[in-house]
C-alpha cells in the first residue's frame, strides 16, 4: 500500500491525491464543482469526462467538408433605443432576421442602468462565495420547487455530470416568490428583484417587437381584443431566473459547462460576464458568442419556435469551461403563465404554411425534464407534427 493510500480516507490527503479519481466520492461531486475547485483537483474525475464525440473539440462534419476551427461569431447587433424611435421598422427587419438565421441577437442601449446589471454580477458571486452549507439550505431535488440551488442540470439523474453550479429562482408574482430566495448575502433580494423587474420589463418591450415582426401584432395594425389579449398575457407571464456559476476546470477539453441544449421558454435574456464560454451552432459548427459589456445576448426559445411555427429557430447552445477563470451568467427565462397553453399563432398558418407543432405546455415539460436529462431538443421534437 502506497503512502497516500494508507491516508485515503482524510480530506486533507485528498487535496494532493490527484492521481485518480477514487478519492472523489459521491458526496463530493453532489458538493458541486466549485467544491471539486477548492479541493484542488487537478484532473476531472471521470463522472464529468464526456465521451469523445460530445467533447468541446469533436470534429464537426459539414455535409461537404470538415472544419475544425470554431470561430468567433458576432452575432447581429440591436441598438434596443432604436426601436423606440423612428428606425423601428428598420430594426423589426434585422429582428426577424437575427430570429430566423441565429436564432440569437444581442442588444445594446438597453435602458437597463449599468448599476443593475453590475450589482446582479456582483451579488451572484457573492452567494457563490458563501460557505457551501449556507447554499445547501436552498437544495432540493423537485426539478418544480420555486427556488433551487444544484449543481450539473439534474444530479440526481444526470450520467455524466457537467461543469457548472446553479441558483434557479422563479420570479412570479413576486410577492410569493421573493420571501422564498435566499435570505444570504442580505440584500440578494433586493438586488436580484430588481435586476428581474428590469429584464421583464425589456422582455416585454421585446416581445411586443417580435411580435410585431412576425406580423401578428403592431401598433399600426388593425387589432381585435385578441390580439391584446396575448400582449396582456404576457404581462402575467412567468420568469425563471437561473445564475451559472462554472469554476475553473483543470480539464476544460474533457467536459462542458452545460451540454447542448434549447431553452423552453419564449425568449431568454443572457447576461454573461467579460469571460467568454457560450456557443451557438450556425451552419454546422459550433462558434463562440464574444461577450460585449452591459448587453444582453437574446434568444429564441422552443415556445417561440412553436408559436411562430417554426418560422423563428430555437437553436442549440452550449457552455465551454477554461482552466484559468471562474465564469458567472444570468439566464432569465420568461414565457406566458405557467398554466397556458403554447400553440402557433393561427395568423401564422395557412394552406401554403401549415401547423408544425402541437400545443404544449409547462406542466409536460416539466415532467419531461424530470423524467429524463434534458438532451438537444427532445422536447421540442415531441412538440413536432410530420407534415
Ligand atoms: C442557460 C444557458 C448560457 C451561459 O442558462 O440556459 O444557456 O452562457 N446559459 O451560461
Ligand atoms: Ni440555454
């Protein structure tokens, strides 16, 4: 028996056993990564090595040509200020655009005060940096529960595990919500109420743009109550708000951050850090979002897909990690209440266009997700219909 194995079962031993991954035990990896970090690992215990083909640097294959360079992608740029002004038809124009090829955009000149965004960054490291027992109160392992601190997407489920720790907080109504968040650092609910305040009100102010562009509701269009009545609805809609935390990883080539996904909801509004990790696949590749200060990478999710019957792309994305930089963003999820229905919009369907999708709803995704890891876009093909 080696010297070090003789002393296997202390913590401190485990800080310098680094040969394999024997000493990292289950209720080390259920601690999350950045306990995996502070131990000191300095290769990735075997639970979070994806197989070959799903790693960072796997080949993607073209139909034509292989290409394995994965380029920085600026994505199209919306200056939001300038849909209140003059230019909006103009900027409706390179919205639907954005929507239909990217899936994604990003905006600038928001109108959300820098403070905001800066005391989010802030205060989401903060509950980061507590003592793991201080973020363990807000475990649980009901993928619904309003508010839930984990680590990977679903540890209790998950097979290979990946590299990121999370705070999930559901945002609506406030008032019963709010007394539920952690109570720690002291003024996380003050700071993260406001932030979510903001991003649904810039949500909403995009939605009435999307929609606009989409050509279902305008301000210069002849409405009926109905058309409102989904305006309304979204002003009762639901938020979820989800901070990543991804430590650095002694082998990021092995591992993900977050595997390739979609997001449910109808739009996401994604404030990341200077320290850059999320892709989108475009063409075939995967390509890096190069992250702007004070802007908000905006993306369609797989409620938008449906509603605008797969005119606008809910596209995959992915979260890479480095080994020299811990990486924090907020991903705030908003769609319509919890309890509607999705279903594409009747004015997007017509003999020349018909119906792609099936209704659906949160409750089936979330039993979805429950029951199995949420991989690609599963749930939105359930939602398919052949035609
Ligand atoms: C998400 C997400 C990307 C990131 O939370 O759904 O895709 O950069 N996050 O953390
Ligand atoms: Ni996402």
């Amino acid at each position: 028996m080696s010297p070090a194995m003789a002393f296997s079962t202390s913590d401190e031993m485990r800080k310098t056993n680094d040969d394999d991954d024997h000493h990292v035990t289950e209720s080390q990896y259920q601690k999350g990564v950045k306990h995996l970090h502070e131990i000191g690992i300095s290769r990735v215990p075997r639970r979070y090595i994806l197989p070959d083909s799903d790693r960072p640097n796997a080949v993607y294959k073209r139909a034509n040509h292989l290409n394995d360079a994965t380029p920085n992608l600026k994505l199209p740029i919306i200056e939001f200020s300038e849909l209140l002004g003059p230019n909006r038809v103009q900027v409706l124009k390179s919205i639907a655009k954005a929507c239909e090829e990217y899936g994604f955009f990003q905006i600038v000149n928001h109108g959300i005060p820098l403070e905001v965004i800066s005391n989010m960054i802030d205060v989401s490291s903060r509950f980061f940096a507590l003592p793991f027992e201080e973020r363990a109160k807000y475990m649980s392992s009901d993928m619904k529960a309003p508010v839930r601190y984990g680590t990977s997407f679903n540890q209790n489920k998950d097979s290979v595990f990946c590299w990121r720790d999370f705070l999930k907080l559901m945002c609506h109504p406030t008032e019963d919500v709010l007394p539920l968040w952690p109570s720690s650092p002291a003024d996380w609910r003050r700071l993260a109420a406001a932030y979510a305040k903001e991003t649904n009100y810039l949500f909403l102010m995009l939605v009435e743009a999307i929609l606009e562009s989409l050509g279902v509701w305008g301000a210069t269009m002849n409405k009926t109550e109905e058309d409102d009545e989904i305006l309304n609805k979204f002003e009762d809609g639901s938020q979820l708000m989800v901070v990543n935390y991804y430590p650095p990883c002694p082998q990021p080539d092995l591992t993900l951050g977050m595997p390739p996904h979609s997001d449910y909801g109808f739009l996401t509004l994604l404030l990341q850090d200077e320290v850059e990790g999320l892709q989108i696949q475009y063409k075939d590749q995967w390509v890096t979002v190069e992250p702007i200060p004070n802007s908000f990478v905006v993306n369609v999710g797989d409620h938008l897909e449906i509603f605008s019957n797969g005119r606008y792309k809910s596209v995959l994305h992915r979260v890479l990690v480095n080994s020299a930089k811990s990486r924090i963003s907020v991903a705030s999820l908003h769609s319509l209440p919890i309890n509607s229905m999705v279903t594409p919009s009747p004015k997007l369907i017509d003999k020349a266009n018909p119906r792609r999708y099936k209704d659906t709803d949160f409750a089936s995704f979330l039993e979805y997700i429950s029951s199995c890891e949420p991989k690609r876009k599963n749930f939105l093909e359930t939602r398919k219909l052949n035609n």
